[in-house]
C-alpha cells in the first residue's frame, strides 16, 4: 500500500479545516521489529487565545 506523507502545506492551513481532515488518517510506526499503523480517531483543535477552550484563553500563570 503506498503511503502518502502530509506536507508541512497540508498543516499551514486552518486549524480546523486540518483537524477534520486528520480524522481518519492513518499513522505508521516502522520502529521497532514489526509496522504498526494507527487510524486517527479523535482530535482536539484550539484556534488560538480567542477559543475559551484552549489554555492560552486565561492568560499567563502567576
């Protein structure tokens, strides 16, 4: 099966536009003595100090 490899392109979109397009992906693993692929199921998407998700919202920590 050939594999397709993501260019940095692919990521220097919109955060959430890649986030979808992650899901389903397939991960491969070729460390090790056997291959291990792993399908994306779940991701997490901040775009950016506006989302009140994400860490950065609150501001700096003491």
């Amino acid at each position: 099966m050939p594999l397709n490899r993501l260019s940095l392109l692919f990521y220097s979109r919109p955060t959430l536009k890649v986030a979808r397009e992650l899901i389903g992906a397939i991960l491969v693993d070729t460390r090790g003595a056997k291959e291990k692929h792993l399908r994306i199921v779940e991701v997490e998407a901040y775009i950016g100090e506006e989302d009140p998700a994400c860490h950065a919202a609150r501001g700096r920590t003491p």
